[in-house]
C-alpha cells in the first residue's frame, strides 16, 4: 500500500521516534502520515501518546487516508527499490517483508535490548492498525548478483517517486514490475544467511510479537498468512554509515573542573583543544566539552580490550572509565542524569546543551563501524544503550504492509 505520486512527498513523513509531539504537530501537512503515527497531534491539547482516544485514532485516521485515495494497495506483489541522498551519497534498499519466524529464530539479528513499554505501545499500533504502518531498516551482507538487479532497474526507469524532503535528503523510489526479476530477488534472498536489524529494534520485536500472536489465534495457521510477514527496507551493509550518538551530563557528581581532569587522566591522554570544535578522530579517541573548551582525551593502552566484540566498543570504554568509574552512572537506559544527542545535529548541540546551563559536560564519540554491529549480532551479544545512530532515516509513509 502507498501513496499516488503527486501525494507521496506529502505524505511520507519522518518517523514516529524522531520527532516529540510539538515537533510532529508542527510539521505535519494535511495528508501527512503523522497524523497516523503520532495522532496525538490532532487533539488540544496534545494528547497522551498512549490513551485508548489516541490509538483509536491512528485507526480512524488510517482509514481516512484509504478511503481518500491518499494510501492504494498495489494490486500485485512487487519489490521496492528504495534511495536515499545524502551529502552526496545514495543507498539503495529494496522495500521488502519479512517472516517473524526469521526474527524468532535469530535468522534476523539485533544487537539492541528493547524497552518494554516502547516494544508494548509499537505492539498495539500494529495489532490496531492490522498494518505495519513504518518500515524497519535492515542490512544485508552485500550480494552482488542484487547490486547488479537495483543498477539496471534504477538505469532502466523513471523512478515511481522522486522528492527532497525539508531536511535536503533525497528520496527515490522504482517498483520492480519483472515478475521474473522480483522472484529472483526472493530465491537470492533465500541463500542470505542473515538479516541485521540497523534501525527499528522495537517495531521489529513489536512485530514479531503480533505475529506470534495471530497464529496462536489461528487453528488453521499455515505461516503464509499476511500476519506472519512485516515491513522491511534491507541495505547492502557496506552501503550504510553509522554516525556518531554523543552523550551529555547534567552534573560532574559533585567534582570541580580540575578534579574531573585530573580522575580523566589516570585513564586518558588528556589535551586542552581551545574552544573551537573538536572531533574524534578514531577509536579510542574522545572529544569533551566542559567549561566553554573542547578536550581530546585518548584511552591509554591496557584500558580495553580490542579483541572483544563489546570491549572494542567506545560507547563501553566511555560508560567503564567514565561514566561509572567516574560519574557513578551504571544503567544508561533509567539514569535521569544523562541524554543522548545523534550526530546529525552536530557538536554544536553539545555545546549549546552545555552553555545554556542544562547540561555540565558532554562527551563525543567515534562511529561504531558496521562491520563492529556485524560481529556483535553474530556473536549474540547486545551493544550498550544509544551505540548507533543511522541517518538518512526512512521515510514513513512511502510504503505499508496491510495484514488484510
């Protein structure tokens, strides 16, 4: 299901856990897809997000975009190419579903814990909507055979849309009508050993638990019902570019500026930048922001352990010789004393939070690589809260999985 080409830039919005209810309120347009993904915005007040009115309302307004021919089923099954632009570099996924099964097995990797109420409200929106109204985003080991599939498509075809939205990203996308071509794309698919979750853990785990669901409730389940498939955009992995996730502090646990200093350097070369920004520059080098001057701090050998999945981490070595060893936090997902700032707002943003007295210090870190997520899901192990950001983001709202 999706919008007719002159709504779809209109339509397609940003997804539901990037922006806050105001932000949502006001950028949505008439036929936006927020006001299905963030309904609370049609009440005044804005609404609690999780009110039974709320998700009553995601319901009604779903049903209006249909019936105002804003949303159309496809009336075949197709693939989707989609395309994003940014500073210049495009990515290509295909628009798929997935089986929950493939989740439940492990055959669709994570690398995050979910929370539990974030998983639960995801839960109902799909159960309410009998749709996966968002795309999850995923990564594939690259395949070459489907690179050459997406380049002549996309070199063949006028792309079905073609829009930059606010934010100066492109958003193309092609449907692949080749019957034969589309059930190449599945055989190839069928020899992929793994999917890896980037972005989505708990419209993942949400849908997975819908699904599971469904077929308790079916004595007839045979596993090819609509159900039992979720809405995907899967990237070749070596096309996709994590960028930094900065963290920020709101007190220096009763320590002066001098006394922080000097706990750092018992664990880090630590050089005074001068005020102008300063960027990590690779692992195991940190910038800090404290008292209007930018820092380098870097972690003296023996300080981690680059032969360990997690250890190798610079979210783990900034959360075990700072953030507990100094600053006493030791949960990132319930500490009240720390944020969480993605890097596509820049570092500016952490020296904004700092100056205007919100926050004491901040604190950013060098990209986690893909092929770093790779071994983490292989191996089992889960990263440290808020490790990866992914950006450009999908829009929501180019395409839908109904269940009906």
């Amino acid at each position: 299901m999706r919008p007719p080409q002159k709504y779809a830039s209109e339509v397609a919005s940003r997804p539901y856990d990037v922006l806050n209810s105001e932000e949502a309120k006001r950028e949505a347009t008439d036929r936006s897809l927020l006001h299905i993904i963030k309904p609370e915005i049609d009440f005044t007040p804005i609404a609690d997000e999780h009110s039974q009115e709320v998700y009553d309302k995601a319901v009604e307004n779903f049903r209006r975009w249909r019936e105002n021919g804003w949303l159309i089923q496809d009336k075949e099954e197709h693939y989707y190419i989609y395309a994003q632009t940014m500073d210049g570099r495009t990515q290509y996924g295909l628009a798929m579903c997935c089986h929950f099964e493939d989740y439940l097995s492990g055959a669709i990797k994570k690398h995050e814990l979910t929370r539990p109420d974030k998983e639960e409200d995801r839960m109902i929106h799909v159960r309410n909507q009998k749709a996966n109204i968002e795309p999850v985003f995923f990564a594939y080991p690259d395949n070459k055979e489907i690179d050459t599939i997406v380049e002549q498509v996309v070199k063949n075809n006028i792309p079905d849309y073609d829009f930059t939205a606010e934010d100066g990203f492109g958003h193309q996308m092609w449907v692949i009508r080749d019957k034969a071509t589309n059930d190449r794309i599945t055989e190839l698919f069928a020899a992929i050993p793994a999917l890896y979750v980037a972005d989505g853990h708990h419209r993942t785990a949400a849908a997975a638990r819908v699904g599971a669901e469904c077929k308790a409730k079916n004595p007839n389940h045979t596993g090819n019902e609509e159900y039992c498939y979720f809405l995907a955009v899967t990237f070749p992995a070596s096309q996709l570019k994590i960028i930094d996730y900065n963290r920020v502090l709101r007190d220096l646990n009763g320590l002066s500026k001098e006394e922080l200093l000097e706990r750092l350097q018992k664990d880090f070369v630590v050089e005074d930048k001068g005020t102008e920004e300063y960027r990590p520059t690779g692992l195991h080098n940190f910038s800090m922001y404290l008292d209007g001057h930018w820092w380098s701090m870097t972690a003296k050998e023996g300080t981690y352990d680059d032969s360990d999945p997690i250890g190798v981490l610079d979210v783990t070595v900034l959360s075990n010789l700072v953030l507990d060893k100094i600053f006493d936090i030791k949960d990132l997902r319930t500490s009240k004393r720390i944020d969480f700032v993605g890097g596509i707002r820049g570092l500016g943003e952490l020296k904004r939070r700092v100056d205007s007295g919100e926050m004491k210090v901040a604190f950013a870190l060098y990209p986690v690589s893909m092929q770093q997520l790779i071994n983490i899901a292989d191996t089992g192990n889960i990263m440290p809260p808020k490790t990866t950001w992914f950006e450009p983001k999908l829009r929501s709202g180019v395409v839908i999985h109904s269940f009906e």
